[in-house]
C-alpha cells in the first residue's frame, strides 16, 4: 500500500513540506527525520523545481530501496528528484556513472573498481602518510587561528585525489572552486557548466599527455586501456575523471574537519584512540555513521512499484534515501546519536546500498583514519577557537560540511 497521505507533514497551504531541510547541529541530522522516520517512514515531500518526491528515512526500507532493480538512478528520468537547480540537466548530458543504470554503469564502474581495491589503497597507506604530514606542517606554519577546512582538509583531499588520478596539484584553490560550484544547490546549470568546462580543458589535455607518456596514475591506465580499445568514448572518460575527482575530494573534504570537532567534542573517545590506536578503523566507521554527510546523494526514480515494510513506492515516482535518517535509525542502531568508537555495528549506510555503493570507499576510510590520526598525534593540544554555534554550516551542498574550522594548538 501506498504512505497515507495523511500522514504527510504538510505546509499551510496544504502542499507537502518543503525539501531539502537545513541541518541546525552540525554533528545530527534534522529533527524532522526522526520524526519521520517514526510517523511516516515514508513521507511525500516538494522539492525544487516544483516536483514532489518521496523521502525513505528507516534503515532497513533505506536498503531495500537502493538494492531494488526498479530503483533508476538516471537522471534523464523526467521524475528524477534533483535538489539543485542546474544538477538534473549537467548530469542528464554529461553522464556520470553514478547518474546511469545497468549495464552502462556496470561496464564505466568495472573500469574504476580495481583502482579502489582493498589490495591497492592499503599500498597507498604512505604516500598518504606523506600528504598528511606534510598538511600538518602546512597548517602549523598558519598564524593561529588557522582553518582547519581550507589549511588542512581541502589541501589532503586535492591532494590525494589527484594523485591517484595522475592530476597536477599546483592550483588546490581551483579544485575547490570546481567543487563548491558543481556541488553547490544554487548554482544554474549555466555555472556548473562553466566550472566543469575549466576542469574537462585541464583533464582533456592531460588525456593527450597520458597518452603519449603513460605514468603510474588512474588516468594513463584509464587512456591507455579502456580509451584505446575504443570501451569508452573521449567525452564519457571526461565525465567519469572528473565524477571520479570532485566525489574524492568533496567528501573528505568535509568529514576531515567535521570528524575531528567531533573528536574533540568526545575527549573520552580520543583518549581511548590515544591508548589503543588499533580502534581507528572502528572509529572511522563509527563517525562516517554519526555525520552521514553525503545524506541526499541517493536520488532514484521507481521504474516499477517498490514494496518497503507498509508502503510502496509507486511507479514513475522520485524517491530520495536519506542516509542521515538510516544511520540514526535506532532499530538499527543502540543509542544513535551517541559516538561510540567501540560500537559493535558496522551496517551503516553512508556510502550508499546496492549497485551505486561508493566505488572509493576503501579510500575514503583509509584517507580519513589517516588525516586525522595525524592530525591528533602532531597536535595534541589542537582545539576550536571559536564556540561550535559560531561556525557556517555547508548546508546549500551536495555533501554537507562546514565552511571553516577556526583552530589552535
């Protein structure tokens, strides 16, 4: 059966509520997804551009939708609930592989897959050791208070990212302005196009650079065997580099920060990371769970009725799997909005369910355990240097964050 209407929220025009909702505590999701989740797990929401979709906030239905094969993440579906104003139309033409479905996603993720191996990132483990050291000494080179999103975070993951992919780092200002524009809610189709037109003339020459003399990067590989076998066109590779830098670079970009105020907010936690450094990988897990900061990234179309516990899904309709919502669902989760590095639970869904389950995953864990094991163990004394209510949310993002991290040692 479908959600009852009735159990809608609804605005005082009596339209459904308005989606996205703002975060007001950087470190929990809205109040209004527990409500949801409790009365109407699956809620109707009007999102903008003036559709309507459905929000899926209990864990398990999170699951179930994203593994359905009726779950489309096409965005060239006319239903597809995108929440940024130039999103659906930049996606519908340039084809990321995150925004297609099998076997085209298959066949673009098969290329990536092997990069992200556990085999492969744990080789990785000193060069980020390196980055990460050297950051440190960049961000203790900073007049106090430095920032710890642009003086820190922002440099690691640019960083680490365009190595694995083989891209020069000289400009990490540019990337973060790409990054800002193309994730940005805001911005028109006409500003992402124009950002992403910078970032493909740089990846477009380096295409030709690779190709005439391969390196050890993602890139060459990528150049030299799918592109040359003629497995993937010049324009799809584009897409799928620069889907492939901006999600590696954006995501860490706002956990870094945001998981080490959180340490801090946690002395207990930290004082027991201090004591037993082999609870990092747990503790990684464990703040991925609590900040879910790629909440609203799972945007999907129902090709056919999606049965959840009580509700479908109807055909045709958009539906939004709000990560935050399942990660805090205590059905699933003993105390969730609790840090416990020591949790038993390793079920959580901040990288996604399914087919669409984040290639870069293993990397994402490996650079974020890494950048703040370091962090902890140059600064011990690090701390905020101004009151947590002080500091602008990244709310009008694809991926949530924070704008700046004042902080001193």
């Amino acid at each position: 059966m479908t959600s009852s209407p009735s159990a809608e929220p609804r605005s005082a025009d009596g339209r459904p509520a308005s989606f996205p909702i703002g975060r007001s505590c950087p470190f929990a999701p809205p109040d209004a997804y527990a409500a949801m989740r409790e009365e109407a797990p699956l809620t109707k929401v009007a999102i903008p551009g003036g559709k309507e979709a459905w929000l899926v906030t209990r864990h398990a239905d999170v699951r179930t939708a994203l593994a359905s094969p009726a779950a489309s993440s096409d965005a060239r579906h006319p239903a597809f609930p995108a929440l940024g104003d130039g999103e659906q139309a930049v996606a519908a033409d340039l084809r990321p592989f995150i925004r297609m479905d099998p076997p085209d996603h298959t066949r673009v993720r098969r290329m990536l897959v092997g990069e992200f191996t556990v085999k492969r990132v744990r080789a990785m483990r000193p060069a980020i050791e390196e980055i990460c050291a050297e950051q440190v000494d960049h961000l203790l080179s900073r007049p106090a208070p430095a920032d710890l999103v642009g003086d820190y975070a922002n440099r690691v993951s640019t960083t680490v990212i365009c190595r694995l992919l083989g891209v020069p780092t000289a400009d990490l200002e540019f990337f973060r302005r790409v990054t800002t524009i193309t994730g940005g809610r805001s911005s028109t189709a006409e500003q992402v196009g124009a950002a992403l037109a910078d970032l493909f003339a740089l990846l477009d020459r380096l295409i030709d650079d690779k190709a005439a003399d391969p390196q050890d990067d993602l890139i060459s590989r990528l150049v030299t065997g799918p592109l040359a076998r003629g497995e993937i066109t010049r324009s799809s590779l584009l897409s799928q580099i620069g889907i492939t830098l901006n999600a590696g670079h954006e995501t860490s970009r706002n956990m870094i920060p945001l998981a080490a105020l959180t340490l801090l907010r946690h002395p207990e936690q930290l004082d027991l990371l201090r004591a037993d450094p082999g609870l990092w990988p747990a503790a990684v897990d464990e703040l991925l769970r609590l900040l879910s900061v790629a909440d609203v990234i799972p945007l999907r179309v129902a090709t056919e009725d999606i049965e959840l516990d009580g509700a479908t899904i109807p055909a045709g309709d958009g539906f939004i799997a709000l990560l935050a919502a399942a990660d805090h669902d205590p059905r699933a989760f003993a105390d969730p909005g609790e840090l416990d590095i020591t949790r038993s639970e390793r079920h959580h869904v901040a990288f996604g369910y399914g087919v669409h389950q984040c290639v870069g995953q293993n990397l994402g864990r490996l650079e974020l355990e890494v950048a703040l094991r370091t962090l902890f163990d140059r600064v011990p004394t690090l701390r905020p240097a101004v009151p947590v209510e002080e500091l602008p949310l990244r709310s009008a993002s694809a991926i949530f964050g924070l704008e700046e991290v004042p902080v001193r040692w």
